[in-house]
C-alpha cells in the first residue's frame, strides 16, 4: 500500500496496478490511471518492472503533450 501510495504520488493520481506472470519467472506490468493513462513494461524483477511501468506512463504522458500543443 505503501508504494502505491508513492505512486500515486508521483504520477499524481491513484493507480491500478495489474501484474502478470507469464512464464518462469517472467512478469508484465500494466499501470492505469482513473483518467486512463497507462504505462506498460515486462521483465524479471518486479520493483524494476514496475517503475519502469511508471515511466513509461510519465513518458507517454510527454509525447501526447507534445502532440497536442
């Protein structure tokens, strides 16, 4: 709860954090906001995964501003 309160923070509302395992250890991360950002990433390491899923959040967010100006 901790660190999806952190998050939260970061990106600046409250997420919903899906993980999937998919095989051998292999997980997907997918963060989503109420106002349907998301953020995708995979890997091995599930504290790596998901701030990587965060980023990719704070990255898109970046690219639609960048589009949309």
């Amino acid at each position: 709860m901790q660190e999806q309160q952190r998050l939260a923070e970061e990106v600046g509302e409250p997420l919903f954090i899906t993980i999937r395992l998919v095989y051998d250890g292999f997980i997907e991360v997918e963060v989503q906001t109420f106002t349907d950002r998301h953020g995708l990433a995979t890997g091995y390491s599930l504290p790596e995964t998901l701030a990587a899923a965060v980023e990719a959040l704070l990255y898109l967010d970046e690219v639609r501003e960048s589009l949309f100006r």
